[in-house]
C-alpha cells in the first residue's frame, strides 16, 4: 500500500537525518517494521542505505497526505538536534505546508513547535 510504504520511507529518512541511529530511533523503527516480511525487510536496508532525500519523499506523496507524512516524520524523531529541526523544515517546505499548519501538527503530536 502506497501510504504506509510512504509512511515508512518517511520514519525511515527522519531517523537518518541527524547522520545516526539512536536506540530510541531505532526501536521507533523497529515497532513499525513489527509486522513486515523478508521482502519489506529489505526495501527498509535498502532505505537506509540511501542518502536522505526530502524533496525525492515529498514528490512521491500524493496530495492530502502532506501532514500525515510529516507526521510520521515527526513521530519518529525526538526533536533535540539541530539536523532534525533543520530536517523537519526543509520537509515542511518541500511538502509545501504552511508554519501554522506545522505548528498545528507539532501540537497535536505534544511536541514543541517548529515555529515561533
């Protein structure tokens, strides 16, 4: 199904984008892979293998699914670095979202806010 391989690929290119994998990150990845078999198994390798592409994500969501990608994004970090802020925004402007729409999703997640 394609939103949840986007919503993979969208945990997946989150927990890179600081350039490691912590143990909270990587359970995080794990929990979501809980059900997958061999073959998805290896996309997720694949995946990680790669080198984070937000505009190449942002292209392949189909329109309405912007903030749940982001979403997943979100969820997949703990927002406590400046690569994952930084992240975060370049994936907000490339899924063309507006500030208070990302702040509305950071609420809602119980997150502090990307914007001031």
């Amino acid at each position: 199904d394609l939103s949840a391989a986007l919503m993979l690929r969208a945990v997946i290119q989150a927990v890179k984008c600081d350039g490691e994998l912590d143990d909270a990150e990587r359970d995080r990845l794990l929990q979501a892979m809980k059900d997958a078999d061999e073959t998805e198994v290896q996309a997720v390798q694949t995946e990680l293998a790669r080198p984070v592409d937000v505009k190449g994500l942002a292209a392949m969501v189909p329109a309405g699914l912007e903030p749940q990608v982001y979403m997943a994004s979100l969820m997949a970090i703990d927002l406590d670095q400046r690569a994952e802020a930084d992240y975060l925004n370049e994936l907000a402007g490339a899924l063309e979202l507006a500030p208070d729409q990302v702040n509305a999703i950071h609420d809602k997640a119980g997150v502090q806010r990307l914007y001031r």
